[in-house]
C-alpha cells in the first residue's frame, strides 16, 4: 500500500427529501345540516428536528367526506400549511380526524285530534290533511308518511281538553336516513 496514492471517489450525488411532519386533529360532532362542513382543531406540529423553526400558518377549514349521518366519519382539515425558516425541508402530512353527524330531529305541524262521543275506548281520531314536516333542510327529499297514523285518549272517560298522544307517523325519501321524527305533541280534544 506504501507505493500507491488513493484517490477519494468523487462526483457522487444523493438526495435529501423533506420530512414529513404530522399533527393530531380533533374534529367536532355536529347535527346534520344538510352540509359537510363542521368544526376542530390542530395540536402541534410532530417530528420537527430540534433547533429548525417550522410552524403552521393559514386558516384550518374541516370537512366531513360527505354530509350525511355517520359515526366516525373521517374528517379532511384543509386551508393550512408550513411556515418558518426551515420550512422547505418539511411536507406537511394530510390532515384528518374523526367525528359524528348526528340525525336532525323534524317535527310535524298541522296535525289535530278530533273530539268524540263516549265510547268506552281510548281511541282518538286524527286529523292529518294539513299535516307537514318542519325542520327540513332546503334541497332534501323527505315525505311524511300517515298511513298507520293513530291516536289514544289518556283515559277513556268524559272530559275536555284530553291529552291525546299520537304515534305512527314517519318519514321516507331520498334523505330520509339523516333525519329522526318527533311524533306530535301537545294535542288535546273533548269526549262528550
């Protein structure tokens, strides 16, 4: 080895590639409201070697896939990016958290109940033919169904102003599956 020189490879080159960087989302549960959009927060940037100055700047927007209800639906933040002297050598991650669309509860107007002769029964007659729905978000296909409509008295004895619960009615369409109904209320009627 004492009669040769050695000379040191040259011309090699490599690539450095940017360090992805990640952050926790907390996304927030929301009630459906016929869009994707809701709302969160972004904890702190992880990964960032010590002594580089890198932080997140712009305004964090999240949304769900789609709107309708779900459990754990995943959820994109978007609107934000790196900042900092030593940006260039990080990529941001994609992102994303988890949160639930829960059903809109609709209720019904119009609905009546229909006094009556004593009869030794607790059945109540209804009157739907004003019946709506409230509470629909605009754009959605929700029809309110009465077919198995019926109503029941408190009591079977004579009397005005008896309370008269209603059940049976429901919902279908299109969009029905992001809605829970609220069977009417409050409705009273006399047994003579």
């Amino acid at each position: 080895s004492g009669n040769y020189t050695l000379d040191q490879p040259a011309g090699l080159t490599a690539d450095i590639t940017a360090k992805q960087l990640t952050a926790s989302v907390t996304a927030d549960n929301k009630v459906y409201d016929g869009t994707t959009a809701t709302t969160g927060s972004v904890g702190s940037l992880n990964g960032i070697i010590a002594g580089d100055t890198v932080n997140l700047t712009g305004t964090d927007s999240y949304d769900f896939a789609d709107k309708n209800v779900g459990s754990g639906k995943t959820v994109m933040v978007s609107g934000l990016s790196l900042d900092g002297a030593d940006a260039g050598n990080y990529i941001l991650a994609a992102l994303t958290g988890t949160a639930d669309i829960t059903a809109k509860l609709l209720s019904i107007l119009g609905v009546t109940a229909s006094n009556k002769v004593y009869d030794g029964s607790t059945a109540a007659s209804l009157d739907t033919g004003s019946a709506s729905l409230a509470g629909v978000v605009g754009g959605d296909t929700v029809g309110l169904e009465t077919g198995s409509v019926s109503g029941s008295f408190a009591d079977k004895n004579v009397g005005t102003g008896k309370a008269v619960a209603a059940s049976g009615f429901a919902i279908s369409g299109a969009d029905s599956g992001n809605y829970t109904l609220d069977q009417p209320a409050g409705l009273t009627a006399d047994i003579t």
